[in-house]
C-alpha cells in the first residue's frame, strides 16, 4: 500500500512539473488561444498538428483530446468541406447520426461549430478505421487573419459532452 501511495505522490509531482512547462496561451494560424487550466499540452506528433490537448476523463475513464490545424490561406477546404469530412468519420450516416452545425459570429469573425456522435471511425484517411461508439466529436473551424484554424474534439460522449463549454471559450478565445 506503501508502493501505490508513494507512487502516485510521485507521478501526480511529475504532472506538475510538466504542467509548468505547459503554455496558457498558444499561436495557432496568427490567432492566440487560451487553454482551458484543466487540460493538459501534448507535444504533438505530425506536422500539420500546429497544436494539442489532452481533455482529462471522467471518473476514471478514457480522456480526449483536441487537436489544432491550420493549412494557410485558402488551404484545408472550405467549412462545409470540413464539416462533411468530420461528419463522415462516423460509422452513422444521415439522421442516424446525432449532429449539429451551427455558425455564429464571433467578435466579426465566422466561426463553424460541429457536435457529432455516434461511432468514430478513428484513423488515417485512406487507411484502416478503428471503430470507436459513443464517441463524441466537437469541432470548430475559426475564420483568422491567416486563414482557418481547424479544431477537433474526439473522445467518449459523456467527456464531450461535459467539455462543451470549455471547448467553445476555447474556439473563441482566439479571436481578438
């Protein structure tokens, strides 16, 4: 018993120096966004990732996590692209599937929000899906200064869900 409690001591110090290090405000696409205290950096892994978050779950369960894009002027689609790529990752398709898009302005500028949820075909395009149900994505695509930035929230629905809030001020921090 000893061992569990001095162990976890000694990974929740580790998380807090990690979280030191991690930013409050990020460039992404000429905006800066603000992240949420609770989420977590993740150095991300590609590339075409300008930046990512880890959503910590809920009760134990699995996390989620947000990932940030931005392709340059005129780059990555449009937003109904987008929006139709997002929806098409899930296994559901049509009525079938519960989402909802709505686009709303933000201090003058566009910005596209995506709530989806059903099962996530998670993987690369072109490639192998894992399907994962109950998932949730949230997505937003903000208009910026140099071009969209693109936003996607994927984890379990009930995480989503209660990330909503968060996710938005998120979307919209970056919007002077």
């Amino acid at each position: 018993m000893r061992f569990l409690v001095a162990t976890t001591a000694l990974w929740m110090a580790w998380l807090t120096v990690l979280g030191a290090d991690a930013p409050a405000k990020f460039p992404a696409g000429g905006m800066t966004f603000t992240r949420p205290a609770a989420w977590t950096w993740v150095e991300t892994a590609s590339p075409m990732r300008k930046a990512q978050l880890g959503v910590p779950g809920i009760d134990g369960k699995a996390g989620g996590e947000v990932i940030f894009f931005h392709f340059g002027q005129g780059g990555g689609g449009g937003a109904k692209a987008n929006v139709d790529r997002w929806l098409g990752q899930f296994q559901e398709k049509g009525d079938a599937l519960k989402s909802k898009v709505e686009e709303v302005t933000v201090r003058g500028k566009q910005v596209t929000f995506v709530r989806a949820q059903g099962t996530y075909l998670s993987g690369m395009p072109g490639g192998q899906k894992t399907p994962q149900p109950d998932t949730m994505l949230l997505g937003a695509i903000v208009e910026g200064p140099e071009g969209a930035v693109f936003i996607r929230f994927t984890g379990p629905s009930a995480l989503g869900a209660a990330s909503e809030s968060e996710f938005r001020k998120l979307a919209e921090s970056g919007i002077p």
